[in-house]
C-alpha cells in the first residue's frame, strides 16, 4: 500500500518515507504504526488501542509508544507544540492530523524513483488544431523535455546511497555495539549494553537464537572478535578492579572454558581483535581511569607483547582500530593535538605507520571497505549516512542514508554489506526548584536540547537544540516563556560547553578545538585566535576577559582572551584551572599540584567526597559552588546531582540525570534529563 502524507509519499511494501527532497529507510515498527495512523486519520487513537493493533497485544510500556511516535515525528520533521503530522492528546492519546490520502494502483505503478507522479494518460484526445496553438505545444513539449532531462541529469549526478535499505539484526531493550561475525556468515557476536552492564551475546542470524557469555565474578564481558576460522573468539572481561582477555571455543552456541590470556591495568576498558593469524591478536589498554589507549599486539603461542608504532597519544588515545579484511594491517582512527581525527594504516609485519588524511570534523572509528582500498566512516554531526573516502581522503561516497543517527560502522561478511548502530537517546531540560523539590520542563521537544546556562540577570536560559537539524543556540525567557532561536549555523559544528558573559551580551561555546563568541542579539559567531587544541574550564573572568585552559606541553595552564583586544595572555602557572563566577567568594581555583581553593581569598577547600579531581567532568566544570553549598555531578550508577552543606557536613541527593552537564543559579538548578537509550544493529541491504 502507497500514501501520500502531505509532500511526502510513504511506502508499506518498501518501508519507505519519500520528499521531494529526500528517501528515508523506516525500522518495520514505524512502519506498522505509520500505516495504522493512515487508515485512522484525525481519529483520537488511544496508547492501549495502539499496543492492541500495531503491537499485536504485544508486552511493552508505553513508553516505547511514546518512543516510537518520537520517532516518526522526527522522520516528519514535525514539532509536538505545533504539530503538523502527529497531535498528542495529554492521558488520551494521538491524533494524525496531517492529510493522508491512499494511491490507487495506478498511481502506485507511475511512481518514478524520486517521488513525483506521471499524470494518467487521456482516453479522450482532441487533434491540435493547425497554426500557433500546435506551434505553442510544440515550444512546450520541448520546453518540458529539457526541464526532465536537467532533472534527471542532476539526479544522477547527485551522490547516490549504493544501499537504500537497512534491516535490524538486534532488536534488545539497551544499546547492542561492536558487532563481529563468524567465518560462516551464521553467527555473530556482539556487546549488550543496559543499566550500566556490558554483556556479550551470541546470536544465530539464521534463527535467532541466543546465548549470553557470562563470565565468572560477574565481570562485565565485550566486545569481542571471531577468529578466522570462526571456532574461536577472543573477548575483555573487566571490572572496576579487574582487567582481562579470554579466549572460548564455541561450538554452534555451546561455549567451551574460557582461557586467560592477559591481564590489563584495572580499569582498562579496551577492544581486541584476531589478525589473519589465529595465533596473534592486537588490542589496546591504558595504564588506568582517564589515561589515554594504545595498541599492543600479542603472540600466544610465545606470550610476547609488544606495543606497535602508532600515532601520538591524545585525549583517548588510539582506542579505535579495524583489521584490513586481507592482510595484517591496521587501520587506526586517532585525534591529534589540533584535535583533528587522523585516519593511519600501520602494517603489523613492517611496523610501518603511514598517514592516510585527516578531517576537521566530529567523526569517529573508521573501518576499511570490503576491499581494503578505501575507508568507511559515519558523516559528520549528527550523523545519519555511511560515507565512503578514498585512502587520500577524497572521491566521497554515500553508502547508505537513513531517519536515524548512525554510529560505530562495521563490514557485514557478505562482502558488500555494512553494520551500524542506530538509535536515540532523547534529551530534554529542566529546572529543579531547590526550595520546593518540583521539576518543570524547560524544553521538552522531539528532538535533543542540551548544555543548558543560566544568564547572569537569571532571566534568560542559553541552550543547544537540534530543531532545526543542526545544532543551534537557542535562549529561553523565564518570564515569558518564549523561545527565541540566536545562531543559523549551515555546518555541522559541534558545541561541549557554553556559558553566558557577565552582561548577557555573549555565549562562549566551546568546540572540539575551537572557542566560539555568540553575540547574543545577532547571532555573530567570531572564533577565538588561539591555536585549535583541547579546551578545557571556560568562564568569563569578567564581560571582556574569557578564561579557558589548555595544555603547555604535559601541564594545564590558564589563559585569558581580551575582547576589546582580539589577544590572548597566560595566567600565573600556579594554576591548572580557574572557574571564575560573578560573585569572587564563589570562584573555584585548581594549582598545578591538584589543590583545590576557592573565594578571591583562595582559601583552601575541604569537602567530603569531592576531591579535585571532580572539578571537571571533561571539558566542563562539574564542581560548583553557591554560598555554603557545594555542588557535584557523581558519575556512579545512572549518575545524579549532589549537593554538600558545609554548614552541617551533611550530602544530599538532588536529582537523577543521565548527562553531567548541569548549571545553578539562586534557588534553581538546571539539568539534563534523558531517556534511556536505545540502539539497536542494522546491516544495510544492497540493491
């Protein structure tokens, strides 16, 4: 069955949502529901009605409802506080409001490929007659050809996905990533990820059955890799204490003993795979929490270990890396000290390291194509195709393009098919009223808003939205409630961190490797004159003096930008980090020894539970502080907001939250709230 959906044609058969403009490959239960929506148009449809006739009387929440509408919004475009598709109904239900209309067979067998209709010949032709009419026509049909033929020449020209379709493989509640397959093609292995447990499955892709590698001392287990042979695979199991690589015979799903063969630093959480040769694998480690990865390769049958050439070591490391599917040679996805990401090959017999390219972009974990002549990576934030480069970085190719976001890519072992991970992980602000405990929405759209920041006069609330496709910076008027979009950005740049200027003029927005002025009234973005590198505790020391550190060869040192002046000067090298807050007495000063001060005074702090480590959570602040109270994001567990009273001694839990960023501000507290993410593996169908 075919609809026309307003601008938009939607496809059953091929689970297709077609615009004039794009083709979007649906999961099969946005289809189910897409479909029902059409036969029930401008009905109120209830959640149970729903879970009855698309789910089939199915168990599941009605959150996933929830979720799943979430998603066909987002496939529309469509905004829930102004719908034009999808209407909700607060405790009754959902409405489809946009106009739906079937497409009898006819017009379903005229459909050309990019979506337009050709109109139904005429049964009832009168002859033209002679003169200027026929001589009109005739200026029109050619007219009308030469308008196809650039259609269609622009058509083809445009870089076409060389697969339009993606099948799920996994379909578990949590995230399924790193998937590896067996020699056969039958089974394959991958890491479950839910409620802070990492587990490794095996799956038959021919009949879908299962089996969990649990491991002994309830390590968590993943990811791991099938040798060549495909009778064996090799996996980490690690723990906040321990660290190890095992291998296990698996029989069909029947898993043998596992045996040991390394241990890691504890709190090592790396990745290894097999070479060519069973009896050689290659696998990354660091020497603990927060330091950064490298590649070792290691022989079993000698348990010698070496550590293989390989690029420079900076934030992570060299944590990612795929096998060429022919030889022994590596391909390593790696930041540099401009925090570009630099795409290496290292030959493991040669020990040679060769530059391949490197992209000014938030990309990850490159992997090679089936050929082992170009690389494969995710776009560019937020990413939602496959790309394709040669080994120079060039000659760029869409592999496949969907509705959802796409990570983490991965040869299917068909020789021309690839596996992702897609899925989403919702984020919405909101503000907790610290006198009375009530939470009210900030923004609470169908797509991710996030790094929410007081201005300094309170009455405005700066934030990242994805409304628009890209990220923008957006402001919030607390009295009025209104929005107000401030940046139209046309790249896809990528914001960590963003924070207001004492006299609400600016945003600073903080960058991979770049600092970002946002005047506030006209949307003006003017980059910092600092060397690109990792950025890390912005403030505003005062409304024209911005703070920042970074790195002065292996130490952190504080910088000021001038505003007036378009120049930068070092601080004291006292100092590691300086967190400076319009109110002095609540300034927070890291030295260089890891010594934690705060005030203008720099009166050294003593607080419970919250070493100098905690005053960042990455590249932002995470320790505030607000007269006698302290306040914290504490990572453990699903992670939540602490706040310390210096005045009693005593640490109270404030609120849940699945993202460390936060900000406080007089009695409100603004925070993160996300849902739980859920991403499943999706190998692409080729035509």
């Amino acid at each position: 069955m075919r609809w026309q959906i307003a601008n938009y044609h939607f496809c059953e058969q091929q689970q297709t949502l077609s615009s004039p403009t794009e083709r979007l490959q649906l999961e099969p239960m946005m289809v189910e529901l897409l479909a029902y929506f059409c036969r029930h148009p401008n009905e109120i449809i209830s959640v149970d009605q729903l879970i009855d006739q698309v789910w089939q009387g199915r168990v599941v929440t009605d959150n996933a409802v929830s979720r799943l509408v979430t998603k066909l919004r987002r496939a529309f475009a469509d905004d829930a506080r102004q719908p034009r598709v999808i209407a909700t109904f607060p405790k009754k239900g959902y409405k489809f409001v946009a106009p739906v209309a079937e497409i009898d067979e006819y017009d379903a067998q005229t459909l050309v490929p990019d979506g337009a209709q050709v109109k139904r010949p005429q049964t009832d032709v009168k002859p033209a007659e002679p003169g200027w009419p026929l001589l009109k026509l005739s200026v029109i049909v050619v007219l009308l050809v030469i308008m196809v033929v650039l259609v269609v020449w622009q058509v083809w020209q445009a870089p076409q996905p060389s697969a339009k379709f993606a099948r799920a493989l996994t379909s578990m509640d949590g995230n399924e990533v790193f998937p590896s397959f067996s020699a056969d093609g039958r089974r394959m292995a991958f890491m479950s990820v839910k409620a802070q447990r990492l587990r490794l499955v095996v799956k038959d892709l021919h009949n879908g059955n299962s089996v969990e590698l649990s491991h002994p001392d309830g390590l968590n287990t993943g990811p791991g890799d099938w040798s060549k042979k495909g009778d064996e695979l090799v996996y980490l199991a690690a723990s906040a204490q321990r660290c190890e690589y095992y291998i296990v015979e698996i029989k069909g799903l029947t898993p043998g003993e596992p045996r040991l063969i390394h241990r890691c630093p504890a709190g090592s959480y790396g990745k290894i795979l097999f070479t060519h040769n069973d009896q050689r694998v290659v696998f990354s480690e660091n020497a603990g929490p927060g330091t950064p990865y490298s590649i070792y390769e290691l022989d079993l049958t000698t348990q010698s270990k070496r550590r293989v050439n390989q690029p420079d070591l900076y934030l992570s490391g060299n944590s990612q890396f795929d096998l060429h599917p022919h030889e022994d040679k590596l391909l390593i996805s790696s930041p540099d000290k401009q925090q570009w990401e630099g795409f290496y090959a290292l030959d493991l017999t040669t020990n040679k390291l060769d530059l391949l390219f490197k992209q000014d972009a938030y990309i990850c974990c490159g992997v090679w194509d089936h050929a082992g002549e170009n690389v494969i990576l995710m776009g560019e934030h937020p990413a939602y195709q496959l790309l394709s480069y040669d080994l120079s970085g060039k000659n760029k190719q869409v592999i496949f393009s969907g509705s959802r976001r796409i990570s983490l890519p991965r040869r299917f072992n068909n020789q021309t098919d690839y596996v992702f991970l897609s899925g989403d992980k919702h984020t919405d602000i909101q503000i907790l009223d610290l006198d009375s405990g009530e939470v009210d929405s900030i923004a609470n759209d169908t797509v991710d808003e996030l790094l929410a920041t007081f201005s300094t006069n309170h009455q405005l609330i700066g934030y990242i939205s994805m409304a628009s496709g890209k990220e923008q910076v957006w402001a919030y008027e607390r009295i009025s409630g209104e929005r107000r979009k401030i940046t139209s950005f046309t790249d896809s740049r990528h914001y960590l961190d963003l924070h207001w200027s004492p006299d609400d003029r600016y945003l600073a927005g903080l960058t991979f490797n770049e600092l970002h002025l946002i005047d506030s009234v006209t949307g003006d973005v003017k980059v910092v004159d600092f060397p690109q590198t990792e950025i890390r505790g912005v403030s505003f020391k005062s409304a024209l003096e911005l703070s920042f550190s970074a790195k002065e060869g292996e130490r952190w040192r504080v910088y000021t930008y001038h505003l007036s002046k378009q120049s930068v000067t070092a601080e004291s090298p006292e100092w590691a980090f300086i967190q400076f807050t319009p109110n002095r007495d609540n300034t927070l000063w890291l030295s260089a020894d890891h010594t934690l001060y705060y005030s203008a005074q720099q009166i050294k702090a003593d607080i419970p539970g919250t070493p100098s480590a905690m005053l960042l959570n990455g590249r932002q602040w995470n320790l505030r502080k607000q007269d006698s109270s302290w306040y914290w994001y504490d990572r453990e567990g699903p992670g939540h907001i602490n706040r310390f009273h210096s005045q009693n001694g005593s640490i109270e839990n404030l609120v849940k939250s699945g993202v460390g960023h936060f900000d406080v501000q007089g009695r409100s507290l603004l925070f993160i709230n996300s849902s739980e993410s859920q991403s499943n593996l999706f190998r692409t169908i080729s035509q």
